[in-house]
C-alpha cells in the first residue's frame, strides 16, 4: 500500500521529508544551471547572514517542495532550480531536509527561480487541479503552483538562451508581472536586492547570468570575487605604504643635504 492510500485510510497521518520521495527521477538539463544556482546562493549569503543572525533561513536547489499529497507522490510536488525560505531552522530534528514539505513547515518560499532552456511553456503553465471526483489526466501547471497553491510572493523564469529574466510579485492572490527599474533590474525589498543580468566569466564560461545587486546598485560579488577584490585592496594599500616611506626617504634625504650646506658656510642648522 503507498503512502498516499495509507492517507486516505488514516488521515491522523501526513508524511514528512523522510517519507517522500527526495527526486522524480530527472536531471539537471545542462551545465550552466549548477554554477548559476551557486552563483546565486554564494553572492547572497552575507546579505541573508545579517537578515538572519540565528541561522534560521534555507536555499533549495533542484529540492522538491510537497504542496499536496497525491498518488504517486512526486505529482504532488514541483522542484524549483532556485528558492529562499525565510525564517524557519536549518534542520528538522537533527535533520537535513530532503525535500520541503508544506504541511510540516506552514512557512511559504520568499522567493522561487526557474532556468529555462527550451520556450518557458511549462513555467508558465497555469493549468489548474481538476474538480473533485475528475481523473488527474495531466499534471498542475507550475505557475499555477507557484501562484495558487504555493502562493509564492516572488517567482522569476530566466530564460537562458534569450539572457532575459521576468519577474512576478503576488498582488492580490495573483502574479503580476513586474516592471524593471531605472537599473533595468528588479528589486526585491524583503531582501534589500535587486535581481537582473550581469555578462562576465565565471566557471570558465563568460555569459549572462542571473545576478543580485544591493539597493544602491552594487552587485553582489561571490567568494572569489571578494577574495580577489580584498587582494587587491591589499596591495592597494602595500603600494601607498611603500610610496610614504619612499616620500618620506625622500624627504629626509631633501632635509640632509639642506643642513649639510647649511653647516658648509658655517650655521648651525639645529639653531635655525
């Protein structure tokens, strides 16, 4: 008996992350939705670590979020490339999650990204369930999801090869699309970010990716862009230290020979 008939026979019981299923069986679709998820996470991070000095926040990449409880059970659920939940533990019980599963957290992702690599119809499917006592025949429409059932504040759907990004905020129990600011970016106030296309190299790959900047307009670097970037303030600051002391050397050697002319017609430069 699958868990799901269980249900039907003991409604006492709703599975959690270490009953359902973690995959539905797919994989990732190419080699650019790795790195762009890390790229998301890693630059990020400082940002949710002063929003979130308890630790109580998670990313999910490719994790699959339970929204209702179907046969099979993978139909039940939707994977998102990328989200953010705010405010809720680290672990369950000692725990990783291996998935999200809404009738045990209550708390809604913040924030949810689609890659896209062919035309976007599947995210912007908005089929609904069927009525009760009709066959499921094909599977809820993810913006649907997101949308209706999810109820996600914030859903974006980049589309790789189009390097272009749109944006949805939930405006009275509906997506509304977003409009880009002066920045040509979209901001996303909870976090203080704003969400847009950046071209550059990461990963040995120089294309567009999805990037974050802060309020004022600066974007949001990762690991090893800090790392290089206090590199090079370092010797930024090596440089000016040794241009004082070759300054300051040079001064001196001014005031010596000064004082060695001085003492050659006879005054003493100490009494000056």
């Amino acid at each position: 008996m699958t868990i799901a008939k269980s249900f039907e026979l003991e409604v006492t019981h709703l599975p959690d992350h270490t009953e359902l299923p973690e995959s539905d069986g797919t994989f990732v679709k190419n080699f650019q939705e790795l790195p762009q998820s890390i790229i998301l996470t890693d630059s990020l991070r400082p940002i949710l670590q002063r929003l979130h000095p308890d630790g109580r926040y998670r990313i999910g990449q490719d994790c699959g979020i339970y929204w209702r409880l179907t046969d099979p059970l993978e139909r039940g659920a939707e994977a998102p490339d990328w989200f953010y939940v705010p405010n809720v533990p680290p672990l369950l019980n000692g725990e990783v999650r291996r998935s999200y599963v809404l009738w045990k957290e209550y708390v809604a992702p913040l924030i949810v990204l689609e890659f896209v690599s062919g035309n976007g119809a599947e995210e912007r499917d908005r089929t609904p369930p069927p009525e009760p006592g009709q066959a499921e025949e094909q599977k809820v429409g993810k913006f649907w999801v997101y949308e209706q059932a999810i109820r996600v504040p914030y859903y974006g759907i980049y589309e790789v090869k189009k390097a272009a990004v749109e944006m949805y905020h939930l405006e009275d129990n509906r997506y509304q699309r977003m409009s880009v600011n002066e920045r040509g970016r979209y901001p996303i106030p909870q976090l203080g970010v704003e969400l847009g296309i950046w071209q550059g190299e990461y990963d040995e790959m120089n294309l567009p990716w999805l990037r974050w900047w802060d309020s004022e307009g600066n974007l949001l670097l990762i690991g090893e862009e800090r790392a290089r970037e206090e590199r090079q303030r370092a010797e930024r600051e090596h440089l000016r230290a040794d241009e004082e002391h070759l300054r300051a050397e040079e001064e001196k050697q001014r005031a010596d020979r000064l004082a060695a002319k001085l003492r050659e017609r006879g005054i003493n430069p100490d009494e000056l």
